[in-house]
C-alpha cells in the first residue's frame, strides 16, 4: 500500500496524453479533497506508483494489483471524467481503502461519477499515522 500523506508519486509511462490528463485529475482529486502529497512530477524520496493502460473487456474499468503495487487502467473506458474516477477509486484502493456499500462514495463498485467524498477522506486518515487532521479540516 501507498502513504498519501508521506508523499506518493503517481508515474504512468505508456499513458496517451488524454489518459495522463486523466491520471492529473485523479490526482488532483484527492489532492483538493483531502490535502495529500501526490504528484506526477519525479521526486527520489517518493516511492512510485505506476498507472498501467491495457485493453479489458468493457465492464472491467480498473484494478490494482496490491502485490505488484500496479493500478491498471481499461483502455477501453473514453470518457475523460469515468476514466479519472475509475483511476481516484484505484488509488483509493492502493492507500488501502475497499468497496464501500450504503452511502454515496469513489470506493462505491463500479463507480464512474462520485469524487471522493469527506468520508473517504477520513478513511484514508483513519488508515494512515502519518495522516494529521480530518477531512473536515481540509474543506
């Protein structure tokens, strides 16, 4: 798993230059909804995370490989805004967070429109103590 408030950088290599767009606002997702260090930009005291793109069959939007520590992306998915959230709920699973049933979140299963949410910021501090404050506090 992947320390968000330690600093985390987000590298995907074989990405066209729509689908790193899209990996920028993943980011950016969680950046402006919970405060963490994430970046697309090379930093030797981060450790890496590496987004991949492969064709999958349609209803596969994305997975991440915890023992490889690989986000996989469906090339397939077009949509600009669907394939960034699909990419924020990848992440989300690599900071250690799981499916989430019962309320309105990015960790929902097959998501494709919820941003993350307070709550799940607060799940990913609740996760991590390296993680001060609460997502309340970064709104």
């Amino acid at each position: 798993m992947y320390d968000p408030c330690s600093g985390v950088v987000v590298s995907a290599k074989n990405a066209t230059a729509a689908e790193l767009s899209s990996v920028d606002a993943a980011v950016d997702m969680w950046v402006e909804a919970g405060g963490f260090l994430l970046t697309g930009e090379a930093r030797p005291d981060w450790p890496v995370l590496e987004v991949k793109f492969e064709r999958a069959p349609k209803a596969q939007h994305g997975v991440y490989d915890d023992e490889r520590g690989l986000v996989f992306v469906n090339r397939r998915l077009e949509d600009s805004r669907e394939r960034a959230i699909t990419i924020a709920h990848e992440l989300g699973h690599a900071f250690g967070l799981w499916h989430v049933e019962g309320r309105p979140s990015l960790m929902n299963e097959h998501n494709l429109s919820v941003r993350p949410t307070p709550a799940d910021v607060d799940s990913v501090y609740q996760s991590w103590s390296s993680c001060t404050g609460e997502a309340s506090a970064q709104e």
